[in-house]
C-alpha cells in the first residue's frame, strides 16, 4: 500500500465561501478638481442668496422712504387746512361781531401824488 498524504491547496486571494462577495471594490473619491469646482459652486449659491436678501432688505427701505414722504406730504397738507380753516373761522366771527357791525366801509379817498 502507498502512502497517501493529503495536500491542501494553497487557498488564493478571493476564495469562494458561501454568502461573501468575490470581488473587491476599491473605494473612489473625489479628484482635487472637483472639490474646487464643488466649493466654488456652493459659494456661488450662497452668494446669490445673500444677494437676493439684501436687495429684498432694500426694497423694504425704499418702500417705507416713500410712505414716510406721503406722511410728510399729508401733515404738510394737514396743516395748511388748519390754517385756511382758522381764517375762514376768524372772518365768519368778525363778520357777526357787533363791533364789525358798526364799522364803516372801506373806501380808496386817493392816491398819494408827488
């Protein structure tokens, strides 16, 4: 009788055993390239955001600038009818007085000449 000896193979790599995966993935990462043209587009985003915010802010400003200058124009307005209406108060009051009553008219007696 031989003698047999039992060899084992010398497993590879990658063997196949049951529920493993046989091929290896190697791990992909970005390139220098695209993370500056990533971070230039993110501060592009942000930029325009900050950019639309400002000029919503300024909107705002120059609508109050025009309501604050109706204001101004209003109590201009405001206060020129007081007035009228004090003068047109004080005339019908002179014009029922009984010292007004017993005035006389006005008339022109002549012109001053040199």
């Amino acid at each position: 009788m031989q003698n047999q000896t039992y060899v084992t193979r010398r497993a590879p790599a990658a063997t196949f055993v049951r529920n493993r995966n046989t091929v290896r993935h190697t791990k992909r990462s970005l390139g220098s390239i695209s993370q500056v043209i990533i971070v230039g587009m993110l501060t592009l985003i942000f930029g325009l955001i900050y950019v639309a915010e400002s000029t919503k802010a300024t909107s705002f400003d120059y609508e109050i600038s025009s309501v604050e200058t109706e204001i101004t124009e209003m109590n201009a307005k405001l206060d020129d009818l007081a007035v009228e209406k004090a003068r047109l108060n004080s005339v019908a009051a002179a014009e029922s007085s009984t010292v007004a009553a017993a005035m006389e008219d006005a008339t022109v007696t002549g012109y001053a000449t040199e």
